[in-house]
C-alpha cells in the first residue's frame, strides 16, 4: 500500500539534492540514473578493501527521481530523509546508523533458500548422462554448455523439477535466496512457473551481478536467466537477468547498474517486452541504452542460440534508445513494418475472462483512458475490479486508487474473484490463496473520500517510477473531484 497523503512522500528535485550535497562539502559525482558520492557508512570498517589508485570509494548512490539511497559496500539503505540525518549526525560526531539486521521474515527465507540450495545438484552431476540432456531438454538449454551452468552456479533440484538460479551477496558472496523455475508442458508450448525466496516483492536479484568485473563498462540486460546464460555463452558478453523480467525495474537495482556506459536491453520476443524495454531505458538514462527489436530473426536470446542465429550480430544491430526530435520515415519503416506483423500484440493485452470485451476494446494499451458509467449500485466497482484482477494476473502492474469503498473490502472482492471460490466456507485454504494473491503486481493508494488532485497524481507518478505501473483505475472519479451535492449522479 502506497503512503497516505497525512505522510506523503516529500518530493526532493535534483537541484535540491545537488545543493544540499555542497553545501555539507560532500563530493559527488553526476551518474546516469543516481549521483555517486563517498558512502557515510564505511568509515572505520575493517572488512572494507582499502580503494585502490584512481579508483575514489563513491560506493554510496543517491537516485536522481527520489532521493533514496543505496551504499553498496554496506548495503545500507534509506529516503533522503534518512540522508541527510546521517549526514547531521555525522557532524555531531556520531557514527552513521548502519541497517539493521536483517527482518525475521528475510531471515527465514534466507535459511529456507539455504536448505534448498544445499540439496540441489550442479545439472552435470545427475546420476546418468541421459538424465542431464533430458532435464537440459525439457528446459531448451540443449546446446548451453556446463561450463557456462557452472559458471553462473545454476543448479538443479531433482524433488522439484526445477532449475534452481541462486541470489548472491554483491558485497560478500553470501547466498541472499533463490529462484526456482520449472517447466510444465501445455499442449505444444511449455510453460515456467517461477517461485522466488524471498518473496517476489522483495526479491532483488540482478542475475550474473557477481561475475561482473569492475571494468566492465558494456552490458546486455534480459528478461530471464536463461538468456543470460545463452548470451554469455554465445557472445562472451556481460549479462544479467531482471528479477522480474518485463515487469518492472526496481529502483533500488539502478546502483549496481551505474558503472555501464553502454547497455543494451533484449528483454523478449513480444511487443510487451519491447514496450517495457523503452520505459526501463528512461530509467537508465537514454543516452546509454540501446533496444533489440523482437522480430522473426530477433527472439529473445535463447531461442537465438537454438536457432543458431548470430547473437553477436543481433546486438550491433540493437537501436539506440533515444531519438532526435525529428525523424524520417525510413527510420521508422522497421517499426511500422513489426505493427503491421504483429497486428493482435498492437491491440494491447487480452482479457482472459472477458472475450466480449475484448471485442469492443481489442485490448488493454498503455497510454489510453476509459470510463465506465451506470449509475449507483450496478456493479462498476464489482466488474473492474474483476477487469483488473484479469489484466494484473497476466503481469500487468497495476494501482488502484479507490476513493469510496476501504482497501480492505476491495482486496476482500479481488481475492474471492482471483480464488474463484467464497472463502468465508473454507477458511483453512485462505493461507494458500493469500500467499498467491500477494505475488500479483498489485498496489493500492491509501485515499478515500475527498482529495486533493494533486497529490493524487503526485502518488501516481511516484508509484510509475517505483514499481512501472502500467493500469492505473480510479474508483470513482466523482469521489475524487469533491463535488459538494453528491446526490446527483454525474
């Protein structure tokens, strides 16, 4: 649940930052996505390794967006608030709060993490050869070599299934948790199903980070671990995987992604991937990012490598992210031709239990605004609550903000309609259901009755950059403007 507008995030400018930043006599350098200056938190540390010539320790990252911090040699963390207490304190002679051990839930999944991770098995060491190119098989890693699983420690959990892509320590290479995928066939195609420890919301790991060098200055970001391993291999370059895929970006990973001059996302084959590819490259800075276009000799990494297509190739082909103002239709000619190949993606997302709708509104796209009307008591909240539900369920991000009935009782309606089932009679499944309803990209405002336009918007635009909400559903407009004679339906 998003801040409430008694506390609402107080928004800091760059400039401010910058400002602030001088006049303490801190040095700061200008990043892509963050301002790097000397963490506050590293001093007297003995594990520290001491900086070595023309290399200034500027380990602490301050987002341009938010101000949020993140020191990567302490992992230390915080909103600007937070810096600049430390900063205050620091003239009164007192050491820096350092963050605090980790939660009991971080530390249960740790030790969860641990367990699986010591009876899974490296794929090269399963009993027989025949079962490592089955299992190789059954997740199209054919022709990824086991040097290249071992170099990225994918290992393999014989109970489960699963392929089994470990989250280490940037900073001490402790294991941090897992992910877990498995293949399950359905009809022709095969599809993955993902479990994460910790949970999907805090699970923040940039797949491939620790064999990153500190001189690597070019990276290519996918969507998935198995692209990862497929690009490394086949190109030799620096890859990581998001956390997420095509979801979102957490902020809170942009540190780690400083040190690159050059970054080429190849998130997938679908237009949503391409679409997310060009909001990530905000984030990152346009000038340094460049997007492979999916297309028919352009799938996502792995599938180039079975297909033996040229990986190296396809990546000097990749389309720099930002444009000039004024462009030519030859450089836009690729672009329209993938529209008109991809004619069902262009209408936007299907709604899996609405195929009427889908009929009238082709699809849910980014960037368009539709309004329901029907008077009191006809079901609005009801159907678009259900309407959403079905969008957010395909991984679509989304924010509701409902001005008239409490978050509780919306949440009660959305988990009966993703259960398909009523609770109430059975509420030993509700445990179960809750925990698979908590790994939606669901977030609420915390606003109800009348409300200040502005901070409504200004709590949209914070949400979009922290977690990249793509449907935002406004419940109802009328409770929103505030109107003084609420009797009359408008």
């Amino acid at each position: 649940v998003l801040p409430s507008p008694e506390g609402p995030v107080p928004s800091v400018s760059i400039t401010e930052i910058r400002q602030y930043l001088r006049a303490q006599g801190i040095p700061f350098h200008d990043g892509y996505s963050c301002l790097h200056t000397p963490s506050l938190f590293t001093d007297g540390r003995e594990d520290q390794p001491a900086p070595t010539a023309g290399s200034a320790p500027y380990t602490l990252f301050i987002d341009k967006t938010t101000g949020s911090f993140l020191c990567t040699a302490t992992l230390a963390e915080g909103t600007w608030q937070d810096f600049q207490a430390n900063v205050e304190l620091r003239h009164r002679g007192v050491p820096p709060l350092s963050s605090e051990e980790p939660e009991e839930d971080a530390r249960r999944a740790r030790e969860d993490a641990r367990c699986i991770w010591d009876r899974a098995l490296p794929l090269w060491e399963l009993l027989d050869e025949d079962e490592t190119s089955k299992t190789k098989a059954m997740f199209g890693i054919s022709l990824v070599a086991d040097a290249t699983l071992k170099r990225f420690g994918v290992r393999y959990l014989r109970t489960a299934k699963s392929l089994v892509f470990p989250w280490f320590s940037p900073r001490d290479a402790t294991l941090k948790g897992l992910k877990l995928v498995r293949a399950e066939k359905k009809g022709d195609a095969i599809a993955y199903v993902e479990e994460t420890f910790p949970r999907f919301d805090s699970y923040r790991n940039l797949f491939g980070l620790p064999l990153i060098g500190r001189r690597d200055t070019e990276l290519v970001l996918t969507g998935w671990e198995l692209d990862a391993l497929a690009l490394h291999q086949a190109t030799g370059v620096a890859s990581l995987a998001l956390p997420r895929g095509a979801t979102c970006l957490p902020p809170a990973l942009l540190p780690y992604l400083e040190q690159f001059k050059r970054i080429t996302l190849w998130l997938g084959e679908d237009l949503r991937s391409w679409e997310a590819a060009k909001l990530f490259a905000r984030k990152l800075n346009l000038k340094r990012c460049s997007l492979v276009r999916p297309g028919d000799l352009q799938p996502r990494p792995l599938e180039a490598l079975n297909q033996g297509l040229n990986l190296t190739k396809i990546l000097r082909a990749a389309l720099p992210a930002s444009h000039k103002s004024i462009v030519s239709f030859r450089q836009l000619r690729e672009e329209v031709f993938g529209e008109l190949v991809n004619t069902e993606q262009v209408a936007g997302i299907k709604w899996a239990r609405f195929p009427e709708l889908n009929k009238l509104l082709k699809g849910h796209r980014r960037g368009e605004l539709t309004i329901f009307t029907g008077p009191t008591g006809s079901g609005k909240t009801t159907f678009i609550s259900e309407y959403a539900l079905d969008l957010c369920m395909q991984g679509v991000c989304t924010l509701w903000g409902s001005f008239e009935i409490n978050n509780v009782r919306l949440a009660k309606i959305m988990l009966t309609q993703f259960a398909t089932q009523r609770l109430e009679d059975q509420l030993e499944l509700y445990d179960e259901w809750a925990d698979r309803f908590e790994d939606l990209p669901l977030y609420f405002m915390t606003f109800h009755g009348q409300q200040n336009i502005k901070t409504v918007i200004d709590t949209m635009q914070h949400a979009v950059y922290m977690y990249d909400i793509t449907h935002v559903v406004v419940d109802n407009l009328q409770f929103m403007m505030g109107h003084e004679h609420l009797s009359v339906d408008r």
